[in-house]
C-alpha cells in the first residue's frame, strides 16, 4: 500500500467436505440450486483445508485474487456473486488506533486483495472448490464486519460453489434444498458438531492425481438434461434417505450410516452413467476398492467401512475406529503396493493409525 495509507487484514482457514448423500443436479444454475438434500462431514482443518487472507485498502486499483501463489482472475461470476453479496451486508467499522473509519456505504468502493492456499497438492484431484470459496466468503465476510449468521453465509457460499455451502460447519452438516425461487432457504444446517462421532477415521486413497475430464458443473448440467434416473433419485429416493441418515448420524449407526453412504455412492456414479455421454468418474483401480470393501463388509457380516467417490476416481474411505482404519490401511498397502515403499509419503495426518 501507497505510503500512510492503511491495510486491514484476515486469515480464516476452512476444512473441505465429503458429502455422504450426494448433491448432483442443478434446478437453478445462476443461484445455484440443487434437486436434492444433500449430507456431508467435514474433515480436520489440519487436512484438506484451504487458508485465505483477504486484505482490504483505499491504495488498492482493483480486486485481485492469488490461488497458491498464482494470480487467477476474478471475473467469474460466482466469486462476483459472493463478493456483491457480502459487500451488500457490510456494516461500519472503525480502529480507532490506527486511524480506519469506513461506513457500510465505502465498501462499494473499496477493493480487495485474496490470497488463497490449499494444504494439499491441488495435482492431488481433490476438490478444493469447498473449501476455498467458504473460506473466501467467511473470511470477507469478517474484514466487512458483516453479523450474518451461519445459515446466512452458508447461502452465499453456495452462489460461489454448491458444496461450499457446507463447509462452513464442521462436524455433520445438511444442504437443505429449499422452496423458494429466491435461493433464500436453500442454506446448510449443522446436524452434529465434530466432536459428535470422533472414532470415525477418514481414509483418502488417491487413486489417480489427474485432473478430472468432466468438471462437476458441466456433468450435472448433463446428467439433469439427460438421465431419467436423475429424476428418479431426487424425488423419490433421496428425500427418505436423508431421513434415514440423518437417524443413523444421531445413533452412531455404522452399519445404517455405511450402507446409505455406499448405495448413495453408487447411485450418484449410476446417475452419471445415465448421462448421455455417460460420464465415468471412476476408474478400475476405484471399481477394485469398492470390490474390497464390499467383501470385507460382507465377509464381516456386519459393514467395517464405508466408500464413497466424488467426481473423480480417488476413493474416500470410512472406517468406524481407529482399529478398522489400521486394518483397511494393511489391507490397501497390501492390493495396492505404492511404487515408492517410502510410506511417510502416502500418509499425511495421523501416521502413528498403522502402528510398528
Ligand atoms: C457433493 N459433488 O455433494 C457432490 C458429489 C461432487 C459429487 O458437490 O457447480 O463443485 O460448484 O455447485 O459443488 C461437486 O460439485 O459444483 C459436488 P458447483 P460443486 O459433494
């Protein structure tokens, strides 16, 4: 900044979400409004998460946005929709200390500068859409002093990305759908906070590091024009499955909870497969996953993990303790030997689940 002029800054840093019923259709593409509830858990904000600073000053031309380091362009209309949406809700604020008064109204005219960095390789083909522009909307939100609450932020986090909209909350979180035209209850609503259900262990086996070939918007636009199946799904088979989820998150019911993330899973790729052109998120390596999972559950007879895949190959895996975690990691290691035997490479997080 130009010399006696100020700079007012903030970091917020916001975990990415695993949806475990998922959101897969658009009923409106500008305000981002799905067909259906949607379920997801956010991880550990050690993992997966994205940090923004978000600096504001009068010396500043315009806005600007850096994504790990390099500068991307802000004129998609998403990040215009969040920023006009935020800057709509900014209140007066004044540091006396250091001289800063702005009034609701000098917002308009004031820039922003946004450097945003995920803790994760972004090669790594994990979505990283989440929890970059909830952390962008949450962190504006505190340089403008906006007092929305988190239902409230949440909506606007979904105009930049849908799933965004979820990780605002940690723990166990709903995307609620909503009536309205306006958008206005399409919001997220926590449904359990993080400490709710901590034996479960999250396992994410990178299966492919390329960047997928279909991107989300594109493919659900597709699949709501095309699959029947779609259709189908949300109206009929989501709604009392997110009931039945939402009972299983409740109870710590393993068994109910793996069962609907897997079917829900394999309904959301069969979805995909009734897109024409179909579309293939996953792969052989992602289909031998599943194969050892469901032999495992069943040879169990009761399930130990669940799987669930996004729109890319790389499975994400739920064990119900730390013991099946332990387990699971053997048993991939042991199907999928990693090239480099180096396994402090593989593993990020807790490296102490595998033991000796
Ligand atoms: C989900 N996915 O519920 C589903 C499951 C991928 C598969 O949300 O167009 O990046 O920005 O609203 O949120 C990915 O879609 O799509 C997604 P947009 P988004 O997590």
């Amino acid at each position: 900044a130009a010399e006696g002029q100020w700079v007012l800054m903030a970091t917020g840093r916001s975990p990415t979400n695993i949806a475990v019923i998922k959101y897969w259709g658009k009923r409106d593409e500008a305000l981002i409004l799905p067909v259906n509830d949607s379920i997801s858990v956010t991880l550990d904000p050690d993992h997966l998460s994205a940090t923004t600073t978000v600096a504001v000053s009068p010396s500043f031309p315009s806005d600007r946005m850096w994504l790990n380091g390099k500068e991307i362009s802000l004129s998609g209309g998403r990040f215009q929709s969040c920023l006009r949406e935020i800057r709509k809700r900014a209140r007066d604020f004044e540091d006396e200390k250091k001289g800063i008064n702005i009034k609701r109204e000098d917002w308009e005219k004031l820039h922003v500068h946004i450097a945003s960095y995920n803790n994760f390789p972004t090669a790594a083909g994990l979505a990283s859409s989440a929890a970059g522009l909830a952390c962008f909307v949450f962190t504006l939100g505190k340089i403008m002093n906006v007092k929305e609450d988190y239902g409230e932020l949440s909506s606007i986090a979904r105009q930049g990305s849908g799933s965004a909209c979820r990780s605002i909350y940690g723990g166990f979180v709903k995307w609620c759908m909503g009536k309205k035209d306006d958008g206005s209850d399409s919001i997220a609503v926590q449904l359990a906070d993080e400490t709710h259900w901590n034996d479960l262990v999250i396992i994410i086996a990178v299966v492919s590091s390329k960047q997928k070939e279909t991107s989300s918007t594109s493919g659900m636009r597709d699949s709501v024009e095309t699959s029947p199946l779609l259709q189908y799904r949300a109206q009929t088979v989501v709604p009392s499955r997110v009931l039945k989820m939402e009972e299983a998150i409740k109870n710590h019911d393993f068994e109910s909870f793996a069962k609907l993330t897997c079917a829900d899973s394999n309904q959301f790729h069969a979805v995909c497969l009734d897109t024409s052109p179909p579309i293939f998120y996953m792969n052989d390596t992602s289909h031998r996953i599943i194969s050892l999972v469901e032999k495992w559950n069943h040879s169990e007879g009761t399930p130990q993990v669940a799987y669930t895949f996004d729109a890319g190959p790389n499975a994400v895996l739920i064990a119900q303790n730390r013991k099946t975690a332990a387990l699971l990691l053997r048993k991939l290691l042991y199907y999928f030997p990693p090239e480099d035997k180096d396994l402090s490479s593989y593993l990020v997080g807790d490296k102490s689940i595998l033991g000796d």
